[in-house]
C-alpha cells in the first residue's frame, strides 16, 4: 500500500467519478483504476462497486475511505509539524466560518497569539454544510457556524458563543428612529439590499418580517457581504445583518447608524470540533482559548443610539 492509493481513493470519493478523480491526480483514468485494483488485490476486498449503474462504495469501501482519510490527515499534520518546528510556529489551525461571523475571528486569533504563541491559520468562509462536511473529513480544526444546525450526534463538541443580533444599519441619509431597538415593522420602511434567500441569516430575517407581519421593501439581493457593504456606505440602501457582520475593529465611525430589532429570536453561534481528533497540545490549548473569549463584549461598541 502506498499514500498515492489512498490519495486517489480520497478523489474518487470527492468526485464520484474515475474520470474525474484522475484529471484531478493528474494521471490517467486506467492508471488510477489499476491503483485501486491493486489496492483491493492488497487488502483482500472489494472497495468500489462497479456493477451497479449509480456510483459507489461497498461497505468494505467505506470502512477503508475512512482510514484513508485519517491516514492522509495524519500525514499532513506531521508534515505541517516538521514545516512549523522550524518556522518556530506554536502550530497551524483550520477554521471555517460562516459568512456573518467572519469578523469575529480577528479577535480569535489574537488571542490564541497572545496566549500561546504566533501560528498559523488558514481561514476559510463556508456555508453550514460545508463546514461540518469539511470537519467530518478532518480538513477543518474548528468551525464556527449556527451550531442549532449541527448534527446531534456524538461525533461532535459544541460551545456556544452567542445569540446574533439582528440590526437595521444604514448611513444617515436615511432617518432612522432615534431609540435604540427598534420593530420589524419600522424596518420595513426602509429599501433594504439582503443576503441571498439560501443563506441561514437571510431566512432568520424572512422569519421576523413575518412574524410582524409585514413585507420588506427588497431592492437588492446577493451572497456577497462586501457588496451588500458597499451598497449601504454608498447610502444607496439600507440592510439588516447581524451586528457580529460587521467590522468590530475598525467600525466605520460617525458613517453608519444601526439599530438593533426586537421581538424576534435570531440564530445561535457557536464552535464545533470533532469529538474525536488526533492529539495536540497546541488545538487543546487554542481550542480552550477560544472557549473563553467573550465574543458579546466585542459588539457593545457598536451599536448605540446615534452612529456606530
């Protein structure tokens, strides 16, 4: 057995196809069928079913898809080790995060530096599927995401973080209600660019519109938060997000005024690990960390009854 069979294995599985896996390895499509061959030769099984029309593994497969992806993983990580040992580097982590929680790990990583030592961190922004996708293959360390969503299963360690907060911002070419929270209904005043109706914060919003029973003016719908940022600076649009969406460390001062929306309870943020991990002190350390930060402190300054 060699790794360049269990990396092959690992593609087949991504693509769900042979063809596809090996313009992927960049080698033949009999090449990587004669690997595989040779591997099920090896282990005395059958690991793919080729007689049926749909795709697939055997139950022999999927046992063995799954060691390959723990070995490969294990293979990374020790190679990640020797590359940081001499970067004198305290360790590498894999976050996911969900679009509207993006801003708050800044305020991660500077405390896991603080605490522990430079790192390195490679972040990627995912949708809720894709992060738990990606943590179940162990391609993530740590995901931070609407953890109502998780799987409840044992496979998984959660820890809330916060509620999200739901807030109408804008710039002050719109006039907005001088108190601080603020109804749906008087939300629905305003011409609003929001997420995409696919996104969970989007659909939090959709709810609260109808639990007040009213229509919101739409005038801009899109996945992209940076654009959605532009549109309300620009005082183009107002929009409703979470405040956590927003920068918390170099928040546009005396630009933007938000108002936080009552009367409707939004989405719980929290972090997700697997249960079972290969050992490291360094995880165990920052995953303690981020456990500890209080991530609600960071939006106090954000909003208030003027601007923010």
């Amino acid at each position: 057995m060699i790794l360049k069979q269990l990396y092959y294995l690992r593609e087949i599985d991504r693509f769900k196809s042979f063809s596809k896996a090996a313009v992927a390895c960049n080698v033949s499509q009999p090449a990587l069928s004669r690997a595989v061959r040779i591997l099920e030769e090896e282990l005395g099984v059958v690991i793919i079913d080729r007689k049926k029309k749909v795709f697939g593994f055997t139950e022999e497969g999927i046992r063995i898809l799954k060691w390959a992806h723990d070995i490969l993983h294990s293979v990374t990580e020790m190679r990640n080790e020797v590359s940081l040992t001499r970067q004198d580097l305290a360790g590498a982590l894999k976050i996911g995060v969900i679009p509207t929680a993006v801003h708050i790990v800044p305020v991660l990583i500077e405390a896991i530096q603080e605490k522990i030592g430079d790192f390195f961190c490679d972040v990627s922004v995912l949708v809720n599927a894709d992060i738990i996708e990606r943590l179940t293959k162990q391609q993530l360390d740590i995901g931070i995401m609407y953890y109502e969503e998780c799987p409840q299963a044992q496979a998984f360690v959660v820890r809330s973080l916060y509620q999200e907060e739901q807030v109408l911002a804008g710039t002050a070419a719109y006039a907005f209600p001088e108190e601080r929270d603020i109804s749906w209904e008087d939300a629905a005043e305003f011409p609003l660019a929001l997420l995409s109706k696919a996104m969970r914060c989007r659909q939090l919003v959709d709810t609260g519109f109808q639990a007040a029973g009213v229509k919101p003016i739409v005038r801009l719908e899109t996945m992209s938060l940076e654009l959605i940022h532009a549109e309300i600076m620009s005082g183009r649009l107002a929009t409703i997000l979470p405040i956590s969406s927003f920068p918390l460390r170099v928040p546009p001062v005396g630009r933007l005024q938000m108002r936080r929306l009552v009367g409707f309870s939004a989405g719980s943020i929290g972090l997700v690990r697997l249960s079972e991990r290969p050992p490291s002190d360094f995880f165990d350390e920052a995953w303690k960390v981020a456990q500890a930060i209080d991530y609600r402190q960071q939006f106090d300054n954000l909003c208030c009854p003027q601007s923010a």
